[in-house]
C-alpha cells in the first residue's frame, strides 16, 4: 500500500508541473500588453521599457518558468502587476469564498442526488422513476448561467428572499453568510445533482441483482437496511470518482457564478486578471485551482481502497 501511495504522489507530482508549466504557456502567450495595461496607450517608450525591465518580461519564457517554480516552492507566486499586491496574498483573501461555495455546492448535490437515485432504483421504470430522470435530462440540458439567472430572478428579484449580490463573511454573521451563498451554490450543483443522480441510480439497480442482496432479502431484512446498509457503499465507487472529477468542473464554474452574484472569490478574481492583462495574477489563480482539482482526485482515489476491499487486496504483495 505505501508502494501505491508514494507512486500516486509522484504521479500527482508530475501532472501538476505538467499542467504548471502548460498553463503558464497559454497565459504568456495570450493577446494584449502587460505594459499597455499597466500604463496605458500613451505611455512613453522609455517608460515602457523600464516597466518591462523590472518585471524582466524579455527573458525568455523557460527563463521565467523556472524562475516562478522556484518561488511558487517557496509560497511566492508572484506579485500583481496592476495592483502590486503579492498574488499569495491576493488569493488568501478569495479562496475562502470559493471554497465555501464548492463544499455547498457539493454538499446540496449530494443531498439531493443520492435520494433521487435511490428512490429510482427502488422502482426502475415506475412514474417516479420516470418523472426523476426526467428532472435530471432537464438540468442537464440547461446551461449553468441560465440556472444561475432564472434562480436569481425567481427568488431574489420577484420573491425577494435573496440579495441579488453581495457576499457576508461568516465570521461577521454565520445565517447570512450561508445565505449569501446559497442561489450560488445552487445553481453551481444543479448539473451535478443530476449526474450523481444518474450515476448513483444505475449502480444501486446493478447492486440490487447481486446475490448478497438477495440474500439480505431473504433473511427478512427491512427495504432502509438492506439499502443503507448493504448496497449503498458497494454502489458509491462511481459517484465518487465523478466527486473527484465533478469539482474541477465545480471549481471552474465558481468563474462564472461568482461573476454573476457578484462574489469575492477566486474565480471572479481570475476574471478580473484576464480583463486586466494581468498575467502574474492570473498565472497564480489558475495555479492554486488546478492544485485543487489535482488534489481532490487524488483523495477521491484514495478513497476507492476505503469503498472497494478488491482494490486493497490487489495491491498487498504477494
């Protein structure tokens, strides 16, 4: 099993220089002037050229790859070329937020998809069951941003139980900083709830067929024990690999839904670095979210050894 862990982190390792070292490509390469940004079109040349000497942006691109690695080691990711705040910084103050909002989000798909999926494959092919995976094609089928609108029209603009924007610290006032964040997160799981749901309910009905069910059946056990107690652990292995997978796609929505209410996150924060041309930030932002993506998938790995003893078994030696 240490074998397994220490490969998994080199492998962890490797991906995230990969993606490190791809991303900050794509960001170097994107159109606009760091300098235009910062001073303006009218700046003169021997302004622009001090402003390019200080920030060294004529070394070559390898160059300051290594340079950034060698600081991002050290907990330095660089300092903001428009607002000349440390990005280390800069991004201690958001993550809370985005953070807050993805375990929420999370946490309401969760709770909402797992009883959908179990009251489906109680009675697959019943009106119940027809009527839930009807409601999950139809979040599928909807956009993030149109879920994100129509939640914010409907319960803050018509009914007015919500702000439109605006966000609490929940140091400040913990209530309504859950309810700051609550359309937000809604809207951030409405497509997971719908996946989890789906995936949930084909492996419960395929769990439901086995011979350990049958025999629990047998034995006179109730519906709610054999359900919670015997089929829904061994059915959790693929929703919880799609967890892992459904928070990079959680985190990189944080970058629209927290633009459209207005949140101080990291995602917005990446949207403000892109508009600004401010690479360094943004170079830092798309760092610290793939972090956490890359992280999150290695946990939920981990977590298959936990689900499925099969997987313990084949890595002990022999």
């Amino acid at each position: 099993m240490t074998s397994v862990l220490v490969s998994r982190l080199a492998r962890l390792l490797a991906v995230l220089l990969a993606v490190t070292a791809a991303s900050f490509c794509m960001v170097s390469l994107l159109p606009g002037d760091t300098v235009t940004a910062m001073l303006g079109a009218n700046a003169s040349e021997e302004d622009r050229a001090a402003v390019r000497e200080e920030l060294r942006l004529d070394d070559p691109l390898p160059v300051r790859y290594a340079r950034w690695v060698g600081d991002a080691v050290t907990g330095d990711l660089g300092t903001s070329y428009r607002t000349r705040q440390p990005v280390t910084e800069a991004i201690g103050q958001r993550i809370g937020v985005t953070l807050q909002l993805v375990v929420l989000s999370q946490l309401i798909a969760l709770a909402v998809a797992v009883p959908m999926a179990i009251f489906g494959a109680l009675r697959p092919g019943s009106l119940l069951d027809k009527l839930l995976s009807s409601t999950q094609l139809a979040l599928l089928a909807t956009p993030g941003y149109l879920v994100a609108v129509g939640l914010m029209a409907v319960f803050a603009v018509q009914l007015g139980w919500f702000d439109t924007t605006g966000y609490v610290r929940f140091t400040e006032n913990p209530l309504l900083n859950l309810k700051s964040l609550l359309l937000p997160a809604l809207a951030l799981a409405a497509e997971q709830i719908a996946l989890y749901a789906r995936v949930l309910r084909t492996d419960l009905v395929n769990t439901f067929d086995q011979d350990f069910i049958w025999f629990a059946r047998a034995k006179g056990n109730s519906t709610r024990r054999i359900v919670l107690r015997h089929a829904l652990r061994p059915s959790s292995i693929g929703i919880v690999t799609l967890t892992g997978i459904s928070v990079g796609r959680m985190i990189g929505g944080t970058v629209l839904v927290e633009t459209i209410f207005s949140l101080p996150g990291l995602g917005r924060y990446t949207i403000d670095a892109i508009n600004n041309r401010d690479f360094m930030a943004l170079q830092g932002a798309v760092v610290v979210l793939t972090v956490g993506f890359v992280l999150v998938n290695f946990v939920a790995d981990l977590l298959h050894g936990v689900l499925d003893p099969r997987i313990r078994t084949a890595v002990r030696p022999a």
